[in-house]
C-alpha cells in the first residue's frame, strides 16, 4: 500500500482499512504459529501498513 493511496482515503476509510488489516495480521500470526505461512515478509509488509494508517491518521489529529 502506498502513502498515496492511504492519503487520499477518508476517516471512515482509515478506520475500515486499519481494521482489516488488524486482522489480516492476526491471521497471519496464526498462519505463522502453525507453520503454513508461504512468506514471512508478509508479517513484516502489514506491520508496516498498520504504521502507515495510523501515522495518516494521527497527522489528521494534529492537523485538526
């Protein structure tokens, strides 16, 4: 996911997507524990989603 793409997206839209992807990890956390997880970076590349959506969503805070 890129910044663009999250930049563009309203509050609501934010809080969806942070929500999935919320539990896209746990999913693949789960995956992972029980040893049918293909690629791990891909642990690594939702962390770094959830950072961006929160990072997109406290610069609104401040800004607002």
């Amino acid at each position: 996911m890129k910044k663009i793409d999250i930049h563009k997206m309203t509050d609501a839209e934010l809080a969806g997507k942070l929500k999935e992807l919320k539990s896209e990890l746990f999913n693949l956390r789960f995956r992972h524990a029980s040893g049918q997880l293909e690629n791990p970076l891909s642990i690594r590349n939702c962390k770094r989603d959830i950072a961006r959506v929160n990072t997109e969503i406290r610069a609104r805070e401040l800004k607002a």
